[in-house]
C-alpha cells in the first residue's frame, strides 16, 4: 500500500509534501514559501527560491562523477557516437554559453532552438538555462511556416540551428527553412548561429545575421560563465503545442517546480538512480525529448543516450543493441514506433543481452492492447504505459515502479501520479462518473509542481483552454476516459479538434488554413481517423470554389497535400484528400467533424437530426466508398 499512503499525503498535504521533495535538488537560496496559490487557478510554487536548472543538470555532479558518462550522442544517420562525460559536458555547455553572451544573449531573453538530435542541441538548452535565457525547442520536422509561427510568438534575441539533420540517409537542410521562416516572419531574430554538421554547406551566409559556431567555439576557448540564479518562478523554457486554433500555445515553464518533479520522476516513475543509464528515443523538439532526454536524467546523475537515427536501420536490432553495449536500465519510446518494429522478427530483440534492462515506458499516444502483448512477450520485461501531455511535463497517469510495482493492465497508463488530483468527470454536469462510465479527464488545481506555468504572452487563453470547460475550476485534459473499479484509468481519445499522429499533436485548423490558402478551395474540412501504425492520420474533405474535371481531381488532391506539407512539414502529410460537392452541416452552419469521423471509420454517425442537406452526407459516403 506504499503508493496509496504517499499519493494520499501528496494531495492531502501537497506543501509538507513536496518541501521534502525539494530537498531532492540544489537551491542557492532556499524556498521562502513553498505554494501560493492567492490567484487560482495560477500557482506559484518554492516562491523566493532560487536555482538554476544547468547547475542542478551538470555542476553539481562534478564532484562525485565528473568522470562518469553524462551524454551518449549517437547517429546512425552520420555513423558518429559522441562519448561525454559529466566533466566534458560542462565544458561544453559553458563555451557554448559564453558564445551566447558574445551574441549579447542574457537572462530573460528567448532563444529559439532548431536542430535535430545532437549533442549540440542539449549543449544549447543547457547553456541557455546556465545564462537564465528562455530557449524554444522546434521539432526539426516542421516547415518554414512553423517556425515562423513560433518565432513572432517568441520574438527570439537568437535563433540557432543545424545546417541539416539526416533521415534514412537523406540530408534535409535545414538552413533553407530557416531563411524562408526569417524572411516570413514579422519579428525575425537579429542573429542566427549555424552549427554546421558538414552537411549542407550550400546555403550562403546573411551579413550580418549568419554566425558559425565552431568560429566563435574556437574564440571562447575554455571559457567558463558564472550561473544565473533564478527565482523558481521565473520561466526556463517555451514548448509549442497545437490547439484548436492555427495558432500554437507557448506552454510556459517554471524553474524550481520542473527541477523538483524531475528529480522526483527519475525516481519514483522511472526508478533510475545516479549512475544508471536511460534511453529516451523521443526528438529534442518535444516535451518527453526535453525532460527525459535532457533535464531528468541529468538532474538525476544519470547517463542519458540521444539518438539520431531510424529504430529499423541498419537494422530493426538496433536500439536493442544500445541497449545491451550501454547497459540501459530504463528505456522510454512510443507506441508507433514499437508498432514499426513489430513488422519485424523478433529475433531482434531476443539476439541482445537485455540483462540490464529493466523496464520500457510507452507514451505520447493510446497503447492498444495487441501492441503492448506484442513487445511484453518479447522482451519479459514490465512494458509500462504512461499518459501525460506537453502542459504536464511529466507523467500525470502512470505506474511507478520506483516506489510500487503495480499490475501492469493493457490500455491503461494506470494511476494518478504523485500530486496530481485527478477525477473522470461529465461533460454536461460536471460530475464525477461512476466506474465504468465514459468522461472528461481533468485536474483539480493547483497543477503539481513541473506543469506549464501559463501561456506564453497569455495568460485569458491559458483560462480559455484549460479551465473554462466547467462550473468548477478544473484543469480539462481535453481528453474522454473511463476509469474501472480498481481505479486503472484508460485514455479514450481527444474531446476536441487535435489528432495525434504518431505522438505529435496537430491542430485540424492548422491543416484546414494550410489547405484554405489554395485558389480553387471553398471550404476544407480535416478529421484524424484510426491508422494502424501510427495511432492516427489526417484525412480531408474539400470543396471547390468551381467544380474540377475528373482529370483535374488527382492533380488538385496533390496540390493541396504539397500545400499541408510544404507549410506544416511531413508529419502533416494527409492520408488523403477527398474533393466533394458539400460537406455535412447543421442548419446554423456548424460543421459536423464527428460524423465526418465516424463514417470515414465505418462507425455510426450518430444523431444527425440536425443536419441541413442530407445529400452532403451521402456525397461523403462515395467518397469513402462506404
């Protein structure tokens, strides 16, 4: 009953409870208050505390493993592993500050971070962190226009980026996008640092603008930069998730409350201590890419390995083979991606001494039960699956082995983490369903230490998303659940216009406005339906301002899905583009997604008793060929 007792003082007594936690990390002055929670549903946690999350990542361990591995970089892309230890990454990470502060970067001032996974991208988010600059990680996947998006958000003193990453062998040059983002953008960053992998040196310099790296790494030498102690409050990073807008939320985090959720999660979720290794495959660009390839395993003195590459090249053994050459005790990935090695012999796995491995965490989307038999069986080990979001910044569902190894139940990521109060309730009432019963997961506030602070630049369309969906002030996850008798919880999937392709959120009306831009579109309709490997897929619905031949069709359909890629990147990439004469609407206009869903996945279309043009929905029908 260990995890009962403690989530139960975790909520109950949620300040005596995480003033222990905090002692977990290093404060250069302590806490003066550990919650203020005067203005809900905003809360302020360890305020007058200040820290500093580089320090606690990489200083601090010098003194007892300074010689220990920190980093493990390794490409299959360029077939370079990087070795780093504690002592050589802080050696990085403060020439790389002190690069920053040639280019009169300092506390407060954002950063946006575009680069693939390599060394250099951890080196950047922990000197920006060392300085007190508020970095931006982008997902190197995302076109121009995503950038761009983000930088008029940010409004970044300095953007930095790889030359180019590598996929399967193909360079992808990133430079190009970053000019077409400059160029698109209306607060461009004064100063661009190009890190250059020797892969793309085509791009021309912008006077001016354009700095090299390895320039300016050789000019500061052995340079060390003090740290910059922050109140805990202040912000340490800015991540962009889709919303039911085309404009991307800055999901604002704090410094002292993420260190200490860290620190608690490496032990209690991850059940990984100083010196034990972790394996994250997720990109940089994300949420799980930030705290559990950088910040948590570091801030836990463990060895984190970040890896550039395909799981299935130069073979799908390969992360098994990691696994057992680094001795990687916890190892964290996504469903997808176990699916894409599922097509594979399992004698993959099983060639690889897995000794040392102890359990596989899953998330980013639902792990259906055949999967999760499927990697169970093959590996004998626990497959744990876990449900948290980029606002979380941690695992709020999940099992948590490092305090108590519950039951593993296939579907569901278990139980309400430690702090988190969670409850599945009616959309209509706001009351808590029975077991059973489909609802709305939400959060009671105040939100656990490690969750967003805010929107960047907004704090009405924080409230707005988050907490205006009820009479009671809660937190919705914007997500349907069921919770069973034993208090397992199973995610259901979103209650709103966001799909989830293989563990990135993407926004419907992103797509739509993409696909809106071309000159024969009226309207554009986009729905995410099942795939079988990759959770999710955009599909689309089109009508045109003139009708198409049937020649003109194909043509059109490939336009429009050139149009969804060239602005919001390839992970947008619809699975088809159906042109249609209407689309299925109510009388006051409103258009009818759900439907749209469920007959593009052969499921009752539910009450359409308000439905203007019955033909619309029968055009939809030949379409699908339903």
């Amino acid at each position: 009953m260990q995890y009962e007792q403690i989530y139960r003082r975790s909520i109950e007594a949620p300040e005596a409870f995480w003033a222990e936690e905090a002692k977990a990390i290093h404060w250069h002055r302590p806490p003066q208050q550990i919650l203020d929670y005067s203005n809900p549903p905003f809360r302020r946690w360890f305020v007058g505390g200040e820290t500093n999350l580089c320090y606690n990542a990489v200083d601090r361990h010098l003194a007892e493993r300074a010689d220990q591995l920190a980093l493990v970089a390794i490409s299959t892309e360029t077939n370079i592993t990087r070795e780093i230890t504690y002592r050589e990454l802080y050696r990085e990470v403060n020439a790389f500050a002190a690069v920053l502060k040639r280019l009169e970067v300092g506390r407060g001032d954002r950063v946006v971070i575009y680069m693939p996974n390599m060394a250099e991208a951890v080196f950047a988010m922990l000197a920006c962190a060392r300085i007190g600059a508020v970095h931006s990680v982008v997902f190197g996947g995302f076109a121009a226009h995503n950038l761009a998006l983000r930088i008029d958000d940010a409004q970044p003193k300095l953007l930095i980026a790889a030359d180019a990453g590598m996929r399967g062998g193909k360079v992808i040059p990133y430079k190009p996008m970053v000019d077409a983002a400059c160029a698109e953008a209306q607060a461009p960053p004064p100063k661009v640092l190009i890190v250059s992998r020797g892969l793309d040196a085509a791009e021309p310099k912008v006077p001016g603008r354009d700095e090299d790296y390895a320039t300016l790494r050789a000019q500061v030498g052995e340079a060390e930069v003090p740290v910059e102690w922050l109140e805990s409050n202040e912000p340490s990073y800015l991540l962009y998730t889709s919303g039911t807008t085309g404009k991307p939320k800055g999901v604002q985090r704090d410094v002292g409350g993420y260190a200490v959720a860290m620190a608690q999660s490496m032990r209690t979720v991850f059940d990984c201590a100083p010196g034990q290794v972790m394996f994250s495959t997720s990109d940089v660009g994300w949420a799980v890419g930030h705290s559990y390839n950088v910040y948590g395993p570091l801030i836990g003195g463990c060895t984190s390995l970040l890896y550039e590459g395909l799981p299935i090249h130069p073979d799908a053994g390969i992360w098994w083979a990691l696994c057992e050459q680094y001795g990687v005790r916890t190892m964290f990935s996504s469903p997808t991606a176990i699916r894409v090695l599922k097509k594979h012999d399992v004698d993959f796995i099983h060639r690889h001494d897995l000794s040392e491995l102890k359990y596989l965490f899953l998330a980013g989307e639902p792990l259906d039960e055949p999967t999760a038999q499927w990697i169970s069986g093959a590996l004998h080990k626990p497959v744990i699956d876990n449900y948290w979001q980029t606002e979380t910044g941690w695992p709020a569902l999940t099992l948590l082995p490092g305090l108590e190894m519950k039951q593993v139940r296939f579907g569901s990521p278990g139980f309400p983490n430690l702090g988190y109060r969670m409850k599945v309730i009616d959309e209509q009432s706001g009351a808590e369903v029975a077991p059973g019963q489909k609802g709305v997961l939400v959060i009671q506030p105040p939100l656990p230490p490690g969750c967003m602070s805010t929107v960047w630049n907004d704090d009405e369309r924080f409230l707005k998303s988050y907490f205006s969906h009820f009479k009671e002030l809660l937190y919705s996850s914007l997500d349907w659940a069921i919770r069973d008798e034993d208090g397992y919880t199973f995610i259901l999937g979103r209650t709103d216009d966001v799909i989830n392709v293989a563990g990135h959120r993407l926004g419907t009306r992103e797509i739509e406005e993409a696909i809106s831009g071309h000159p024969r579109v009226a309207e554009a309709a986009v729905i995410g339906v099942h795939d079988e490997l990759k959770g999710q897929v955009p599909l689309v619905f089109v009508t045109l301002k003139q009708a198409a031949t049937a020649e003109e069709v194909e043509g059109l359909a490939a336009e429009m899905v050139q149009r969804v890629t060239g602005s919001l990147g390839a992970v947008a990439r619809p699975a088809h583009v159906h042109i249609v004469n209407a689309l299925p609407k109510t009388r006051s206009g409103k258009l009818l997604r759900r439907s749209l869903q469920a007959l593009a996945e052969r499921r009752d279309p539910g009450d359409l008793s308000t439905l203007d043009d019955p033909g619309a929905l029968e055009e939809i029908r030949r379409a699908l060929g339903t």
